[in-house]
C-alpha cells in the first residue's frame, strides 16, 4: 500500500479489494491510445485500434470502446466530476499546490497531458502500487461509485476515489484516464473509425456495422452483440436508434422544387425523443441515445397503456394552449409535468418493424394508434401540399401557431436510420442576430489547445455590459490564433480558467432563439449561438442592447 495522506488510499482500496488485480489492464489501453494518437494516418490508426479490440472478451470489448469514445458510462449516466475536483486529487498525488497545476494547465490546454507531465517530473509523487495496476473491472466499479453517488459530501468521496485512481497510474495512464473525465479522448478517433476497426476484427463488412449502428445507436453495446454473432439490424424496442434528420431549406421554392406533392408538419421548438414500450419497460431517449425516462416519470406512467411500441416524436411545453421552448437541463422530476410528448412517427408496433412501410402508411397506422394515447400524448397534426405558395401558406400558419417552421415529408419515404436528406425538409423562421461585446475567453482543447476558443460576450443593460452567453463555434483556427494574440493584450486576468478581457472587441453573434435564464445577468441566454464575424466597424459602444433581446424575445413568443 503507498503512503498517502489522510489515509485516503486505504479507504478507495478497501472499497474494491477484489479488483485490485485484473488480466486487463487500463495501462495496455493507454499504451494504444498514445500509439493512435502519435499516428496521423487515419488507415494506420484503425489498425491499431483493430488489433487491439480483436484481443479482447466481450466485457472488455464494451468497456475498451466506451473508453475510445470518452466514457466508462452508458449515455444518458453521467460522472459529475468537476474541473476542480480533477485539479485537487490530481494536485494531492504529485504533492503540488492546485494552483501550480492549473499554471501547468494553462501551458499545456490539456488537463491530462498538464498531469502526465507534472507526474513524471515531481519526485515527490505517489509512487505506483507495488504488483497493481488499474483494471477495467476497478475502473467500471470506480466509476460507478462516482456517477451513483449524490448528498452531502459527495463531492469529497469522489476526490479521494479519483486521488485513489490516480495513485495506481503511470504518467501516461493519468494521461487518459483524465481525459475521459472530460468525455474526450482526444486522439483523434471518430465513431466512424471505430466502426472501421470493429469490422476489421471481427471479420464484419463494414456497411453491416454501419447499418447496425444507425438500429443501435450505442456502439459499445454493439460491439459485445456482434462479438457475441448477434448483430441488430432493425429497429426494436428498448434498442436507442439514431434518428432520420430533414434537410434544411432556405424557402417554401427550394422545398417544391424537390418533388410535387408533400406531407407538411409544424416544426416544435422542443426536444427530440423516441418512446419505447415492451412488456411493462418504458423508455425515453433522446436525439444522441441518452436514457432521459427518470426526468419524465409521468410520460413513463401514461405510456404503460399503450402496446409493445417504437415511437418517435418532439417533447413539447405546452402553455395555454401553445407551445413553447423548454430548457431540458432545468427540467427536473417535479417540474416536467406539464411536458407533453408529440408523436410524428411510429417505427415499430406489436412485434412488427414498421420503417420500411412508405410514411404515409405510417401516419394511419398512428392516426390509429393515437385513438388510445394517454392525455400527455398526441399525434402531430399534418397536412398535404404542392407548390411553393402551399408550403408557404403552411409555414405562415405554422408561426401564427407559435411553432419555429414546418418539417415537408415525402409520403413515400421511408425512415432512413440516421440519415439526412432531402425526403425530409425543414423550413425554419430566420431570427435577427445581435452584436455583442466579448468580456472574457476560455483556453482550447484538443487541436485548438494553446487558442482562446470559447468567447463569452455581453449586451448592454443601461451603462454596463451583461453577460449573454458564450460560444466557441464560427471562427476558423487561424481566426482564432490570430484573435488570441489580440485578447491576451487586451487581457486584465484570468479567473477560475477564463481569461477576462478589456471591452475592445464586438462580434456578430446567430443563434436559433432566446430563452430567459438565470445564468447570465442579463436574464436572457442565446440557444445554440455562433460567432459570425469580428465586427471590426463597430465600437463597443454600438453594441445591442437589453432592449433589442427583449423585444427579438417577444417577437418569437408572439409568432
């Protein structure tokens, strides 16, 4: 046992005595992932990763490619492992003050190589368990531990359990187990190439994993199945699946263009959902295949009516009488509610696949299906168009109703598992963009370390500027280098990892809509904003105001 401070040690070890030892090491796994990222060459890196995957049991099959893609969690679970706390167990085992590992941080823009490299140059550090090294079984349990625990002083338990980990890591280890802290590896590994290499050690064609993928959207859970000669290649229930996708269109012409005839749906500003049902099981998950069912408990209970089912559709707020946007990360338990799940196709139903079926057989089998849904429950209505000044006709009404645009189907499609095209289009209201200030800056990661990427920006509230909202997308990397040399001189400090900055600088800033929220001072925040360009004609003092949100706010209420 290594020495350690307030016997922090004794406590993880005694925790999880029968993991100490494992056949399958987290050391063998960092070896390949400094090998793959040290590799530029897409085509070699899959030949690693194959051969290394080829190599293992099932268990460890999930585990290694839930690792490859920056988690030891099931979507939908999540670590609650804050940057502090990464920097206090880390800054406890080389027996550094945490702020001189957050200087090491700000060089190196990359938590886990700031870590290897304090790790291997501190002579005071923890040295390595003597005969032990991390195994995946300790890493799931540990894990685990870490995402299930929640009350009063949970916080501090998982400090000592990372310090724990920690202290059984090489620098090379502590490397990457920090790195899927963060939920990125980052060495330069996509799905896509993992689908690569999961073919190639299993002997699979590719286009069989990649179709299996779109029926199963967690691609650990497929790996086990198809080791184990079981792959899905359908939808089923209880099996996440991505989502068909429609193609954005600029006007109601573009979409006519297309093809003649049309089913048209409003397009809710919500979140979207699939619905599963089998036996007594409900679930929902979300858009990326995140289990969401213990936030909507009541749309679990409404949905044990209905039959063995697969539905896909918008979870939607609904007040008096008209649907508005919701901020699902401040849904909880108590205030979900009034939600309601808006149903627009049904993939599965009563031991039959139904995708393949043209959708407008799938709108009467819904239209069907709807008669017995549960009060929270209603099929989306639609309508059929032809021509440009049909849809456009559609679309107007859509936003006299309160909805973003319409989603224009053709009747025949079938649902295409993770596919975006032009079966599908979507016609959206353009919203105004506002100019904004830039207060302050966060540094990089992965290949924009060393960059300030991250912008946050303020408006005007009377005689001082509030924050908005910040946004790391639209700029190029070369924007961005050049940029950063320009904030640093403009820098006043730096607080908890931002660089503050004098107000010199305005951007031009899209975004799909507001919403109000506490977060920012000025009690509105931009949904999904892109930086559009550096405003260099505009002084700070031309900046929008609180009053042009408020009103840009109104005016997408009102429609």
């Amino acid at each position: 046992m290594p020495p350690f401070e307030g016997s922090v040690l004794p406590c993880f070890w005694r925790a999880f005595p029968e993991l100490v030892v494992s056949q399958m090491s987290f050391q063998e796994f960092a070896s390949v992932c400094a090998e793959v990222e040290g590799e530029s060459a897409k085509r070699e890196k899959v030949k690693v990763i194959s051969a290394y995957l080829g190599r293992l049991g099932s268990d460890d099959l999930e585990t290694a490619t839930r690792l490859f893609l920056g988690t030891l969690l099931p979507k939908g679970k999540r670590l609650c492992v804050i940057y502090s706390a990464v920097i206090r167990a880390a800054a406890m085992i080389a027996r550094v003050e945490p702020h001189e590992l957050e200087e090491l941080v700000r060089r190196y823009g990359d938590v886990g190589e700031a870590v290897e490299q304090l790790l291997e140059t501190r002579t005071s550090a923890v040295p390595l368990l003597s005969g032990s090294t991390l195994s995946f079984s300790l890493l799931r349990s540990a894990w685990e531990a870490m995402a299930s625990d929640s009350g009063p002083g949970s916080g501090g338990r998982r400090v000592r359990i990372l310090a724990g980990l920690l202290s059984s890591c090489s620098p090379r280890e502590a490397r990457y187990l920090i790195r899927s802290l963060g939920g990125e590896m980052r060495i330069g590994v996509s799905e896509g190439m993992l689908e690569e290499a999961i073919a190639l050690a299993l002997g699979l064609e590719l286009e069989t994993v990649r179709r299996a993928h779109t029926a199963m959207a967690d691609l650990a859970k497929l790996v086990a199945l198809a080791k184990a000669g079981a792959l899905p290649l359908e939808v089923q229930p209880m099996q996440p699946f991505k989502v068909m996708l429609a193609e954005p269109a600029g006007s109601a012409s573009e979409i006519s263009s297309a093809r003649p005839l049309w089913i048209v749906e409003d397009k809710y500003d919500g979140i979207r959902a699939q619905l599963h049902k089998l036996g007594r099981r409900v679930a929902i998950f979300s858009r990326s295949a995140e289990d969401m069912s213990d936030r909507f408990p009541h749309l679990v209970e409404q949905a044990s009516v209905l039959p063995d089912v697969v539905l896909d559709g918008e979870l939607v707020s609904e007040e008096g009488g008209r649907l508005r946007f919701f901020n699902l990360q401040r849904i909880s338990r108590s205030s979900s509610h009034g939600l309601r799940y808006a149903v627009f196709d049904v993939l599965y139903l009563e031991q039959r696949p139904l995708r393949a079926l043209p959708l407008v057989q799938r709108k009467e089998v819904l239209r069907n299906l709807s008669l017995a849904f549960p009060p929270a429950f209603f099929a989306v209505p639609y309508g059929t168009a032809s021509g440009a000044d049909e849809i456009q006709e559609y679309f107007q009404q859509a936003l006299a109703r309160g909805n973003e645009g319409i989603v224009a189907k053709d009747p025949q499609s079938y649902y295409e598992l993770g596919a975006r095209g032009k079966s599908w289009m979507k016609l959206k209201q353009v919203f105004d963009t506002i100019d904004a200030v830039v207060i302050g800056a966060e540094w990089g990661h992965g290949k924009r370390r060393g960059l300030l990427s991250n912008y946050v920006f303020a408006i005007w509230c009377g005689e001082r500027l509030c924050p908005i909202g910040k946004a790391y997308s639209g700029l190029t990397d070369a924007e961005l280098k050049e940029y950063t040399k320009l904030l640093l001189e403009n820098s006043t400090g730096e607080s908890h990892g931002m660089v503050l900055l004098k107000p010199f600088m305005v951007v031009e800033v899209g975004f799909q809509s507001i919403q109000r929220s506490s977060a920012y001072e000025s009690g509105f925040a931009l949904r999904f904003p892109r930086i559009m360009r550096v405003r260099q004609d505009k002084g700070v003092d031309e900046a929008d105001d609180l009053e042009k949100v408020r009103m840009i706010y109104e005016s997408q209420a009102g429609r």
